[in-house]
C-alpha cells in the first residue's frame, strides 16, 4: 500500500512519512552509501528533496611494524627472534653491511659562498678542500664515486632516502612537503661527479678565495661583509678557526689564503696585545686555540707570551668549561707538550659520554645543552681528539660508530658540518674504508635466497621477501666485515583497526589519548555526547634524531577538526605542518631532537553511536625502519 518514497510529484497520493531504522547493512568493500528524502505538500502541488552520500571509513587499517637492529664493529653473527607474524603478512628485510659510504655520499663536495659574507667563503672553502682532498687521498672513495655516478639510475646509492624504499612507506612522496628537499638531496650526491672535473674543482675554490680576498682589509683580518667599514674581530676568529681545521686534517691551503690568514692572525695579535694591555683579566684561549690550528704562523714574543697565558688558563679551567669545548681544550694542551693534561681532560669527557655496544660512543644534548648539530661537532672534535691524544684508544672508534649510526637517520644537507663530520670519521680510520664483506642471512638455519647475491660490493645494502613466515622465526647474519651495520625486519599487514595494539621501536614510540572539555579543564574521555569538544593527544618518544617524520592520525568517523585550515605549528619545541584529511590528520616534522613531545589538538564531536578511535601511525620517510603506531580504543558517543 505504501508509496515509494522517491517517486516524483504527481505519480500517485500523497506521500506519508516513512520510519527508518539506524542501522544499515553496508559491504565491507562499499566506499560510501547514499540516502535520499523527499518532502511533499499534502495536496501534491510542491515538494522538494535532496540526496547525500555517506563515506564509510573501513573497520580495518593498514599496519606497518619495524625491528631495527645494529651489529657492532667486530661482530661477526647476529640473531634476532621476529615478533609473531601470520601468513599473509609481508615481510621484508633490508641490511646494509658497511653504512661508512653513506658518510661518503653526505658530502656536499663542491660549494660557492651563499652569500657576500667571510665567514660563509670559509665554509664554502672548507667543504671543496676536504672533498677534494678525500678523493685525490682515498682512492677506494674516489673509485666508489665514479662507479655510482657511471651507473647512473641502475644504481640508487646517490638518490636521496627520501626517494627509496616507498614500498615501505606509509606515504607518498608526493603527499609530504619534501618533494623539493628529497630533489635537492639527489642532486647534491650527483654532483659528487664534478669533484673529478679540475675546471669545477677550480672554479669553486677560485669563488671562495675571490670572496674572501675582496672581504679582507689593508691592516689584516677580514670584515664580516662588503658593506662593513672595517675589519671585524669575531669574523676575523672565526674564519681562521674555520680554515684552520684544514691544517690539523692534512689538507693543503691555496697559498694565497694563507698568506691572508698570516695577515690577519698578525691583526689579531695586535688588537689581544693592546686588550692585554688593557684588561689582565682578558682570556686568551680563543687566540691560543687559533695559533694551535696555525702552527707554520710565528707569532712575536709578546704574542707567544699571550699563548702561554692562553695555554695555562685552559689547564686551570678546562674542569669548568662547557663539555662541547673540551675536545678543543684536550687538543690546546696536547699541542703545547702538556699531554698529560690532555689525557685527563679525555678522561672527563669519557665519564661524560654515554655509550652502547650497538650506537657506540657519543654526548646526549641535554648533557651539551645544545642541539643536535652541537652533538655532531662535539663527536667529530672528540674523535680527533681521541685519535691525536691517544691513538690506541678504543674511543675512537666507538665515536666514529655513533657518528656513521647518525647517517641512518639524519640528513646533513650541505652545511660545512656535514664536511667536517666526513673529513673526522674518514680522516681518523683507513680500516672500515673497503667493500663490504661476505655476509649470509638465514631464517631458521636456512639461507635465504637471494641474500648475498644482491648485496652491492660497497654498501653491502640488500633487500629480500620473506611474506609467507609463520610464527615467530629467527634471523641469522653471518658477516666477515668488521665494521658497524645495520639492517631491519619491516611487516606489513591489515588488521581490524579495534584489534591494533600499540607497537613501537627502540629509537621511537607512539600512544593516543583523547580527553573532553569540561569546565575549564580536561578529563578522560570515555563516554562521549555529540557536540563535545575533544582533545586529541600525541605523546612521542624519541630516543635518537630523526629527520622527515610523518604522523597520519585516523580520525574516528563522529570527530570533525576544530581548525580545518592547515598550516605550520610550533609546540614542544619543534616546528611541524599539520593538515586535515577526510579521514586523518597528518603531521610532517623535519627535524625531530632526541625527547618526549606531546602533541594535541581540538575536534569536535558529529555523530552519535559506537566508534573506534583509529591509530596514530609515526614514520621517518628518510628512514622507514624508524616507524611506530598507537593502539586504538573505542569510543561511545550519546
């Protein structure tokens, strides 16, 4: 008797109200189901009626879980037990046996000034020079770059990790905001080609000396940039601590620079002679530490004296000193025959250092008060340090692990940094300077098929499919290479998003919490009522820096943002772009220091019902081993 409730005006009586149920029925593959209502005058003259699509938001989730391991220097076999897997997962295990040429393809090679200013022509000098230098005095270096640059994209050693491994990422490149960056990266390791070209060779270094002749004055030093009217003594002090890096590495010095160099350490010796003078109070290790790294330079006798004075003020001081400069203070005193001296300022930065068999030995940033780019100068400055002081010593390698384990995660760019932690870690050692070794993975005793076959002679980087593992097998490296590596276990698979438990590794974690308003505070939220205002909340753990990580956040379907526009943030001392998707919320981080963040932001809640809260999931997209997801709980909304 009843009347379709669709039919159109005039087809018969009088349509009366139809009673629907709250519940339907959808396929679980169905991407959205349709309503239509119509409403209609009692007399049949007019009506009027719309219709609507519904998304449905699936009841499983894509789950990306990752075990990372690292095998020190020296080991020879590794087991790891995989967590228990089912037979549809996949499965993949990546290995890298010798991760030093990854320090080899962190080299920004050859640089011009970015700007007009002294202090970036002696970077931009810096970086060429040690570049340069590695490839005409490392010929298995120098070898391995010319054989990545002739294989051109049959070889993915100098594409950016940005660009690799997308199998297992949980984004797109093109979805994040470092398309330019991992294009950038890329082309950065293709010009590591032009390091053979004499022509460019020269053409670089000519602009950095060009740069720094027209900043250089009369009387000596230089002047922070073309628009200053005389010399600048921080600009002075800090160019000859940059250049003179070169000299303690071995690295030849354009002898028109150097003779620019003896103008202004001459200035400089003045300018402290008359301070001096002034003021006997004055500190003098700034200009002891600057003719250390200039050894050929013959200071008058009055200046020698300031050295002296320079030198012993350092041995009285050095227990007070900030931990990043004593690397320095331990290289002052060892350069002035007070070994002795030097040895215990070792001794303290060793009962400072943290260290592990896996990650090696290095300096916490809260132990530094500085960043991490503070943490990479101080390691590098250490192992130099370690390696002139006391060359037997085990810290030295231990340093040179922790710095090459840092490459796994972190982008240098092309910051004169990058230079100097390579021109440290490649400058102190020849032993971990070769080919990878033989290496044999297995699973359960058996060899994995593919596992050495694959593996590239340099990197020793390989990757094979293990999908179809049952139960929880074990993982078994056999290697001959005594150097660090690293490798992981990476398993994909689908699960009922209210079965997800929260899973993470050792270098991060992940968990969600969601509160409601109420009053002017917070509480849990476990019951929930439509038109409340709730609070999502990220808390990360980070036990390492990590660049590049993506945060996708799955929405519940009853939540809608409070702000829909996207935009950068700045909370927890990190800077991070958020944008809100149909059914998430993504997070892009740059770069993430080593810490504990709590991340949040406001919804609202739609609809009433029962929902499940969907998983936070975190990933480095330069790194995809380094990844982590939050559990999911469910939600009842009144």
């Amino acid at each position: 008797e009843e009347a379709s409730p669709f039919q159109r005006q005039g087809d018969g009586p009088p349509v009366h109200p139809r009673v629907f149920h709250d519940n339907a029925d959808v396929p679980a593959d169905a991407p959205f189901m349709g309503y239509r209502v119509r409403s209609a005058s009692a007399d049949g003259v007019f009506s009027d009626g719309e219709q609507r699509l519904i998304p449905v938001l699936p009841s499983v989730t894509p789950v990306i879980e990752s075990t990372p391991f690292y095998i020190a220097p020296g080991s020879k076999n590794f087991t790891l037990d995989l967590p228990p897997t089912e037979a549809d997962d996949r499965i993949t295990v990546s290995y890298c046996d010798n991760p030093l040429w990854y320090v080899v393809t962190a080299l920004p090679g050859l640089r011009t000034p970015d700007f007009k200013i002294a202090t970036y022509a002696a970077a931009s000098l810096f970086s060429t020079s040690v570049a340069t230098h590695l490839m005409a005095t490392q010929p298995e270096l120098a070898e391995a770059v010319r054989k990545w640059s002739a294989a051109g994209s049959a070889d993915s050693t100098l594409t950016s990790m940005l660009s690799r491994n997308s199998d297992l990422k949980t984004m797109l490149l093109q979805a994040t905001p470092w398309m330019m960056d991992a294009a950038s990266d890329t082309e950065r390791m293709q010009r590591l080609a032009l390091l053979f070209d004499p022509a460019e060779v020269a053409k670089a270094r000519d602009a950095s000396v060009d740069m720094l002749r027209s900043l250089s004055v009369p009387d000596g030093g230089w002047k922070w940039c073309a628009g200053s009217s005389d010399w600048s003594q921080w600009t002075t002090e800090s160019t000859l601590l940059g250049i003179g890096l070169l000299n303690r590495l071995g690295i030849a010095i354009p002898d028109e620079v150097r003779d620019m160099a003896y103008a202004a350490l001459s200035r400089l010796e003045r300018q402290m002679l008359t301070d001096y003078a002034r003021n006997k109070d004055l500190s003098c290790m700034n200009f002891a530490q600057i003719c250390n790294l200039w050894k050929d330079f013959k200071p008058t006798a009055k200046g020698a004296e300031l050295v002296r004075i320079g030198v012993r003020q350092v041995g009285s001081r050095w227990k007070k000193m900030p931990l990043d400069v004593k690397p320095e203070a331990a290289m002052l005193l060892f350069g002035n025959n007070r070994k002795g001296e030097a040895e215990k300022v070792l001794e303290s930065l060793r009962q400072y250092a943290s260290t592990s068999p896996a990650q090696g030995m290095w300096w916490k940033s809260e132990v530094l008060n500085n960043s991490f780019a503070d943490m990479l100068i101080t390691a590098s400055s250490a192992a130099e340090a370690f390696h002139a002081i006391e060359p037997s010593a085990p810290a030295t390698d231990m340093i040179r692990q922790w710095l090459i384990i840092q490459k796994q995660t972190t982008d240098w760019g092309t910051a004169p940094i990058a230079s100097r932690v390579a021109a440290s870690v490649l400058a102190t050692t020849d032993k971990w300077i070769s080919k990878a070794g033989d290496v044999r993975i297995s699973l359960d005793g058996k060899e994995i098929a593919g596992s050495t076959a694959s593996a590239d002679n340099y990197t020793g980087e390989l990757r094979a499919d293990l999908s179809g593992l049952t139960g929880t097998p074990r993982l078994t490296v056999s290697r001959s290479s005594a150097t660090p590596a690293w490798g992981s276990v990476t398993r994909r698979a689908v699960r009922p998003m209210s079965e997800v438990e929260a899973a993470g590794c050792d270098a991060v974690s992940i968990t969600k919490r969601i509160y409601r308003s109420e009053g002017t505070g917070w509480v849990a939220a476990d019951t929930l009522a439509a038109g409340d205002r709730v609070r999502v909340e990220l808390t990360i753990k980070a036990t390492r820096t990590i660049d590049y990580v993506a945060i996708t956040d799955d929405r519940a379907a009853c939540l809608e943002p409070v702000e829909q526009t996207p935009g950068y943030v700045f909370a927890e001392g990190i800077a991070f772009y958020r944008e809100n998707r149909d059914a998430a919320t993504n997070l892009f981080i740059d770069r993430m220091p080593a810490g504990t963040y709590r991340i949040s932001y406001d919804m609202w809640v739609n609809n009433a019902g029962r929902f499940t809260s969907g998983i936070a999931t975190l990933q480095s997209q330069y790194a995809p081993e380094m990844t982590a997801h939050s559990g999911a709980s469910p939600l009842t909304v009144r």
